[in-house]
C-alpha cells in the first residue's frame, strides 16, 4: 500500500479528515500528502488540515482538530449537550492561560482563556456527524455562563437551565460543587430555587 492509499484509508476513519500531525504520527510522508491535494484527492481546509472529497466538513471537530487544547464551553457546549436548539454562530472554546489566541479569533472562534480550573468538568461528546470532541460537561457549562466576566446569552441560559432541572441526567450535586468552585454558588442557588 503506498503512502497516498494510506492517508486515504487513515483520512476516511476519521470521516474524511485528516491531518499533517496524523499523517506524520503513522509514519507517512508528508509528500504524499501534498501529492493528493495536487491531485485533488485532498483539499486544504485549514492549517495543517485535509479533506477528502467524500469528507464532510464538521466546523466543531476542524475547530477541535486545529486547536487540540481548546474545550467547547459556554453556549457551543449547551448546542453539543443538547440543551439548546441553536446553532452556534461563533464557536466559543476555552483554553489555558499562555494560549496565542491570536490564531484562534482569527479562525473565527471565540477564545476565553482560564488561569485555573481549565480541564475540570471536560467530557466527550458526539457531534451530529458522529466526531468526538471535547467539552464542559452540563453542570460545569451551566457555572460558566452565569459567571459575571462572561457576556452570555440571557436567552439561552434559562431556557438551558429548565431543560437541565427536567433531565434524567442531570447531577445536581456537581452542579453545586462547580458552583463553589467558581465562586457562583449564591447564582447558582437562584436559578435552581425557582426550577426545582
């Protein structure tokens, strides 16, 4: 099997994506990579980021693909939770102090950098196409936005707080101890008060 056969049949595991970091991390020439996009087998959607013909275009596993330190948060979470019925118009993701988030806004992203706390309550979730990405779980997204520095979306937030008082899912003990956490235990005692 050439180098070009193996990118396509590494490229369509991951539906159709694939990028230089893959390519390099199973031993392959980034050659043959350039090969298939002269070919146009591959086509360059972002820096270090191929797809296939056949690929479909997931903006939330391309945002996790080229910046493998961010976690979807905020109202991008709520969209992946299932707890809110809007598509994200700006992807938000979090990063750690000491992130460039130069690279990032101008990918359209909306970056918010923490000094503490960065990975606590990150999950896995599916994307509609089936993609595993990385974001806050519900409780922790839920902190977030009715944190003070965060301009959020009122319309939004409540909404996504009924949803979670009416889930089967939902663990109100970590939302409370998130709430410590973050210093926003007295917001967060408000909103489920009224719900609960």
């Amino acid at each position: 099997m050439t180098g070009a056969e193996k990118i396509i049949q590494l490229a369509n595991g991951f539906g159709g994506v694939i990028t230089t970091r893959q390519v390099s991390g199973a031993g392959i020439s980034k050659w043959s990579l350039f090969q298939l996009e002269k070919e146009k087998k591959l086509y360059k959607v972002g820096r270090g980021v191929y797809v296939t013909e056949d690929g479909w275009i997931d903006e939330f596993y391309l945002a996790q693909v080229r910046f493998p330190k961010g976690i979807f948060s905020h109202e991008t979470a709520l969209y992946l939770h299932g707890f809110s019925d809007r598509i994200p118009l700006t992807i938000n993701m979090t990063f750690p102090y000491g992130t460039n988030v130069t690279p990032i806004k101008e990918a359209g992203i909306r970056p918010y950098v923490v000094r503490r706390n960065y990975d606590v309550g990150t999950v896995t979730v599916q994307t509609q196409t089936g993609h595993k990405v990385r974001a806050y779980s519900m409780e922790r997204t839920l902190v977030d936005l009715v944190n003070p520095r965060y301009d959020g979306d009122i319309e939004q937030t409540v909404p996504a707080f009924q949803r979670f008082a009416r889930s089967k899912n939902k663990d109100v003990n970590a939302l409370m101890d998130y709430a410590k956490l973050f210093n926003a235990s007295d917001k967060i005692r408000s909103y489920m008060e009224v719900l609960l």
